[in-house]
C-alpha cells in the first residue's frame, strides 16, 4: 500500500510644577473620597478577573486543535500476489507384491525410440495373448533391467488369466511377475517427462541409503497404446531390500 503573544503600550508619567498655586493641595484633600473608594472596590478585583478561566478555556481548545490528525487511509486496492503453497514431500508408499501369470517380452531401445518399442511390445503381447487363448487380466508392466546413457533393456509384461498348452511364440515367455517389497512412486503426465520424476526417486533412494540395483518396474495404470503420450499415469515400482 503506498503512503501522506501581545504587549501593552507603556502609560504616560504626568509632571507636576512646583510653580503651581496651593489649589494642588486642595487637589490633594479632593483625592483622599478618590483613595477611600478606591480601597473599597479593591475586593472586587478578583471577581472582575473571572472571565480568565475562559480564557483558559479557549487555550485549551487551540492546544487540542494543535493535536496531530489520524492518518488517512489510502482507499486504493492493495495489490496481492498469490503464494504458491509448498511442495509436498517425495514419500513413496511402501508395498509387497504378490507373483501373478505375465507374459514378457524382452527387448533394448535406445531412449528417442523407448516409447515407440514399448507400445510396439506390449500390442504384441495383447496379440500373443489372443492367439493362446488367455485373457488380459491386468495393468502392463515395464520392468527396466539396465540402462545407460545411450538406451536401455526392458520386459513389457500382460498379466493374463486362463490355462494353455501352448507355447509362446518366438522370445516371447510364459512366467510369473516380480514379487516381494517396492516402493511405490507415482507419475502423471507425459512419457517424456519422466526424467523429473526419476530424479527426485534417485534423491529420495540416496537419502535413505537404499540400493535398487538399477532395476525399476512401471505398471501403467493407462492403457500405454491407446492413452496420449501426455496423460499417462504411472506406477513407479522400486525394489526395497530392506
């Protein structure tokens, strides 16, 4: 908010001339009724000053007009600026996961190409599935077995329900998916954007002094070949060997 005594004239002396004629005495007796009821109004000189305590009256109005007047509030709006209400804190939930029937298919990718092989791999599986006659039966999952700068090696998982004889065709395998305890991480939004989250897991990991062994699981809680690149969200799965 931006802010805003006067003085009397002196009497005049009368002299008297010794040359005047002895009537200056009779002027004299004639002034001594003059003194006499002089004497007798002196009483009356504090009445005749009471009109001081108007006066008195009329200073303190003029010291109380000397007071300093309030401030004047400004009635222009206070600009306001919003306050970002603070991050909450990275805290994964703690899990233990039951094995449950996946098909997997393993596969490498360098990372510009990683969405692409994973939506590629996992619309395989749906198809291999489909001609074993099992039923999807669950979320995909990712597992990341190593990475580097250049790309990484994956197993894009279907979990399935139902029995077969059959055997999965070419690298393609029946098995059971990753049991014990994770730590749960979550990330929404896009695919690309995934390095933020990954980071603030790698962080969250060296504070808590937790090896992972650079394995990470992803169970895509939206279909990841049919939902936008953009608005996927994600499980994020990191073992706990605590």
């Amino acid at each position: 908010m931006s802010a805003r005594a006067a003085q009397g004239a002196p009497g005049k002396m009368v002299a008297f001339s010794h040359d005047e004629p002895p009537a200056g005495r009779r002027t004299a007796r004639g002034a001594a009724p003059l003194l006499a009821l002089g004497l007798l109004l002196t009483p009356l000189a504090p009445a005749l000053a009471q009109p001081a305590p108007a006066a008195t009256q009329q200073n303190a109005v003029q010291k109380d007009d000397s007071l300093t007047p309030p401030p004047v509030v400004d009635p222009k709006p206070v600009e306001t600026q919003p306050v970002a209400p603070a991050a909450a804190r990275f805290v994964p939930e703690e899990l233990t996961l039951t094995p449950m029937p996946v098909i997997t298919l393993a596969g490498t990718a360098t990372w510009d190409e990683g969405y692409d092989k994973l939506v590629a791999a996992l619309k395989t599986l749906d198809k291999e599935l489909t001609r074993l006659g099992l039923t999807r039966a669950g979320d995909a999952f990712v597992v990341y077995t190593s990475s580097d700068d250049l790309g990484f090696e994956y197993e894009a998982q279907l979990p399935f329900s139902g029995t077969t004889t059959q055997k999965a065709s070419g690298t393609m395998k029946l098995g059971g998916s990753y049991a014990g305890k994770v730590l749960k991480f979550g990330h929404s939004g896009s695919f690309a954007d995934m390095d933020n989250t990954y980071e603030q897991i790698a962080n969250y990991l060296d504070e808590k002094n937790i090896n992972a062994d650079g394995l990470y699981i992803e169970q895509y809680r939206t279909d990841l070949t049919t939902t936008a690149p953009d608005a996927l969200k994600i499980d994020i799965l990191v073992p706990d060997p605590r």
